[in-house]
C-alpha cells in the first residue's frame, strides 16, 4: 500500500513538472508573439 501511495506522489510531481514546463512554454511563445 505504500509503495502505491509513493508511486502516486512520483506520478503526481511528475504531471505537475510537466504542466509547468507547459506553462512556460506557454507564456514565452505568447510573449515572442507580442513583441
């Protein structure tokens, strides 16, 4: 059970280092289109 519980910590972090690169990319493509 806790192994399942690290596994689902692991994923979560993982998605969220995921959207924030997204976020990212997201507002530097937006600020290029800008300029």
């Amino acid at each position: 059970m806790r192994r399942h519980i690290i596994n689902k910590i692991g994923q979560m972090a993982d998605f969220a280092i995921k959207n924030e690169w997204v976020a990212e990319a997201q507002s530097a493509i937006m600020f290029m289109c800008d300029s």
